[in-house]
C-alpha cells in the first residue's frame, strides 16, 4: 500500500509518501542520496539522486525515514509556495 499526503503550510507545502513495504534497510540515509548506491541488483541507484535534485532544484527539501508512519519508507518533500 502506498499512500500520499499533502499538507499546506503558510509558507511551504509538503508532500507526504509512505508504504507498508519493508522500509530502507541494507544502505543508510546519508548514502541514499549517493548516485549509483542501491540494494536493488536490478537498481540503477540514481532514483533518490534525481528525487533529491530536482527538489532542491525547486528550493526544497527532502527527508527520507527508514521505517516511517505505516512501517515502510516515508518520504517528506517541503516546496516552497510560490506567490501569485
């Protein structure tokens, strides 16, 4: 199960995104991040680099819990809310 949250701050939005899978486990949080770091033998290991890229890219931050609300990953990406 995969779930998407959102939440609207005065100044930033984040967007929430759990599973139920079976977490980060086998590489840590800093080396996430890393191009070409992954426990997938089919893995390329570059998509938290781009995830992590592009939302910076934007001004944003980006969080990653190994074991998050609902027992798998949880993923936090805070954008800024640009005004109109």
């Amino acid at each position: 199960t995969i779930v998407i949250r959102s939440q609207i701050n005065p100044d930033t939005i984040d967007l929430i995104i759990m599973d139920n899978g079976p977490g980060i486990d086998g590489i840590s949080i800093k080396d996430l991040w890393l191009p070409g770091q992954t426990t997938n033998s089919n893995g390329t290991g570059l998509g938290m680099t781009i995830v992590k890229d592009a939302v910076e890219d934007l001004n944003g931050t980006v969080e990653v819990i190994a074991k998050g609300e609902m027992g798998g990953a949880e993923i936090r990406i805070t954008l800024p809310i640009i005004g109109s």
